[in-house]
C-alpha cells in the first residue's frame, strides 16, 4: 500500500526511527535530522556504560561532552553498551537526568569489544533481564532492547523466545529487532548483508508478544518499504539506518509518510541555512584545541545531503576536500563559509 502525496492514516510514536551509529548519530546529525522531522525518533550513539560513569567522575564539561544535546532533538533516546548492572543503572540514571526519552540496551551489535557485548548478551538471557532491569531503575522508566533474531548458533525460535521472555520481565515493553542473526567473528558490516533477511521471524513476533511494541531493523531503506511494514505487517515502527544518514532528505516528507501529519515546509535551501547558522555556533564555543574537530564533524552530517540530486558529486567532494583543509591548518573556516561556496 502506498498513499503517493495523500496523508497516510497516522502512525505511532515510534513508527520511524533513525538507527543507532558510531560516527555517525551525534548531536550534529541529529539537529539536522529534526530540522527535516519532527517526530521522527533519532538514536544517538552507542554509549559504553564504562564510559558514561568515567566522564561523570571527571565532572561536569566532560559529561555535557558526552551527552550533551539541543532541546530540539526530542524525541530522542540514548543507547547503552556493556554487560555490568551496576554500571548500567548508573549510567541510566545520569541519561535520565540529561532528559533523554528512553534508554535503550544494546544486544545486536556483533563487534567483538570485550567479553560479554552486544549479540554477544544474546546467549545469555539472563543477563539481559538483569541489564534491562538496572536500566529501568535508574531510569525510573522501562527500558527498551535492541537485538538481532539470534546470534550464532543460537538462532531458534525458542532462544529469541528466552530472550524476549527475559526482557519482558525486567519491564521491556518496546524491542527494536534487527532481522538478521549475527555471526560473532564476522565484521559489522558484512553482518549487516551476509545473514539473510528473516523479515517472516519479526512477523510472527507481532501476534506472539501482543505486550511488545516491535520496531523492524535491518534492509529498509525507503519510506513506502517501511510504510508497509507498518500497514500490511503490523510491525509499530520501522528503524533505518544508514540509508537515513547517506541520505538525510529522506526525512523530509517522514511526518506526513510515516506519521501521517504535515511535514515541515522547508526547502533544502532553508535547511542548510538554518543548520549552519546552529554549526557555525558550534565551531565558535569550541575551545582553540577542538575548532578544527568540530568544524568537520559538523560538516560530516551534510555529505549526502544532496543525493540523488545533479550537484550531489560536486557538493559532497567540496564538503570533503575542506574538512581536509581543516586538519592541515589552525584558522579553518566557519561552516556557513562552506556552505555558501556551493
């Protein structure tokens, strides 16, 4: 089904999301994200729970650093990795003072960082019902999950069952599922194209788990494909990710597809106006020694801005080459400068 310039029937909260990346989810993306969205749930990146308690004992700057984020970027929601409980409610905590939307678990990436990650959590249910649970109450707000459909050789339908179950104990009420298993060993992105696509297994999860709200990950790369989802498959939201970042204009026409209200009436033009004026202020807070780093990873969200468009070559190759004039000098342009030369 698909619903060309009419309004589609509306959508729920969580019917769009923007995936979780490294390098790529930060603050910066996301404000450009929200100026083409308004309701579309943007992820920031993975979060090492490790990492979260270190930047809080350092003190305030290093923990604005790291979770810091515009007003704007509502609805939005932390991802933490790691496989400590104690740590994870610790971490919750602070997120939930920094007013994210909600948190959510980590266990479908299959990197390979430490003894017990990501898909790696998939084998131990247990442990993730202990992890789902020590988010909640530093939260003091369920948590959610995000996994795979196993991992492994554990890929029945009755350990994502134990899986789930475990989830659903310590709260869960909302679980992104990525429709791939993950091979451990295997790099992240042939993780992401080697396992097949078992779209049929999140199907069935649907009528099986009727107090889950189910999101679908993995292989959706346009709107209409995740509309579907939605409409003929019953799934309550649809994740994309890295077609959203490679192609952020996509977002542009998600209220109305995925949401079925208005979109914003802004004009490409008017969205890189009004993001390099927010980089531009950016670049200027930065401390001498971070000027030359925040001027190109605020240009970073910009590169595929203009895909599927004639000048998309010519203006992504000028977004790069002045980040690289950026490393090689100490006075580096503002980024509206940038923008304006193209």
């Amino acid at each position: 089904m698909w619903y060309g310039t009419d309004a589609p029937p509306p959508g729920g909260p969580e019917a769009l999301s923007v995936a979780p990346m490294l390098d790529c989810t930060d603050r910066h993306f996301r404000y450009l994200a929200r100026l083409l969205s308004k309701r579309t749930v943007l992820y920031g990146e993975m979060l090492w729970d490790s990492e979260v308690a270190k930047c809080a004992a350092q003190g305030p700057d290093a923990i604005e650093e790291l979770l810091g984020y515009s007003a704007s970027e509502h609805p939005v929601v932390a991802q933490l990795g790691g496989s400590t409980p104690e740590l994870m409610e610790r971490g919750a905590e602070r997120l939930a003072h920094y007013g994210y939307d909600s948190v959510n678990l980590n266990a479908g990436c299959p990197a390979k960082s430490g003894p017990c990650f990501g898909a790696e959590l998939m084998k131990q249910p247990r442990v993730i019902g202990e992890l789902c649970a020590a988010i909640g109450r530093g939260a003091q707000a369920p948590a959610t999950l995000k996994c795979r459909i196993g991992v492994d050789d554990f890929d029945s339908a009755a350990d994502l069952d134990a899986v789930l179950g475990a989830a659903i104990g310590a709260g869960v009420d909302h679980v992104v599922i990525h429709a791939r298993k993950a091979i451990l060993g295997l790099d992240p992105a042939k993780n992401r194209s080697i396992p097949p696509l078992r779209y049929d297994v999140v199907h069935g999860l649907v009528d099986a788990y009727p107090q889950l709200r189910i999101t679908l990950n993995g292989g959706v790369k346009t709107l209409k494909d995740a509309r579907v989802e939605i409409d003929i498959w019953g799934v309550h939201g649809v994740m994309i990710g890295r077609q959203a970042y490679a192609e952020p204009w996509m977002l542009a026409d998600a209220d109305r597809v995925m949401f079925g209200q208005p979109n914003r009436s802004i004009s490409r033009e008017e969205v890189i106006s009004a993001y390099a004026v927010y980089a531009d202020e950016a670049v200027e807070a930065a401390s001498a020694s971070r000027r030359s780093t925040t001027f190109r990873t605020t240009l970073r969200p910009l590169h595929g801005f203009f895909t599927s468009s004639r000048c998309s070559k010519a203006w992504r190759n000028g977004m790069l080459e002045e980040q690289g004039k950026a490393r090689r000098r100490e006075d580096c342009l503002l980024p509206s400068e940038v923008c304006s030369m193209f």
